[in-house]
C-alpha cells in the first residue's frame, strides 16, 4: 500500500478500505510493528503498513522516527 507525498503542500496520504487518511508530515509518526517487524506511519490516526524506503523519505522529509530495531527469536 503505497504512502503518497506531495512536497509541495508536505502531506501524506494513505488510502485503506476506501477511506482516505491524510496528514501534514511534520505530524507523522513512523514506528516499527513488534508482531511484523516492518514499519509504519501514524497518519491522521492510523497506523500505516509501509516500506523502508518510504519510512526514510517521511522522516527525511520531517516525520518523527520512533523506529527501534527487533530481534527475531
């Protein structure tokens, strides 16, 4: 599920089940999932399955990264 960006206006967007979930960047919080060991992106109050790619283009562009490494046992 792809995380869409405008810099322009610095938002993100993420569609899921049709709803639209919208948030300027600096308000995003991305996270890692203990259970899948992926991360994720808070936006506009729901969590946000994405890539690392995309978690490191949110944070470069001013989201909070509150990303910690797990250890799979």
């Amino acid at each position: 599920m792809p995380v869409e960006f405008d810099p322009t206006r610095e938002h993100c967007s993420a569609v899921i089940d049709d709803v639209r979930y919208e948030s300027a960047v600096i308000e995003v919080v991305v996270i890692t999932n203990d259970t899948t060991h992926m991360s994720e992106a808070q936006i506009d109050g729901k969590d946000v399955p994405i890539t690392e790619d995309e978690a490191d283009a949110l944070t470069v562009a001013g989201a909070l990264d509150k990303r910690h490494h797990t250890v799979a046992e």
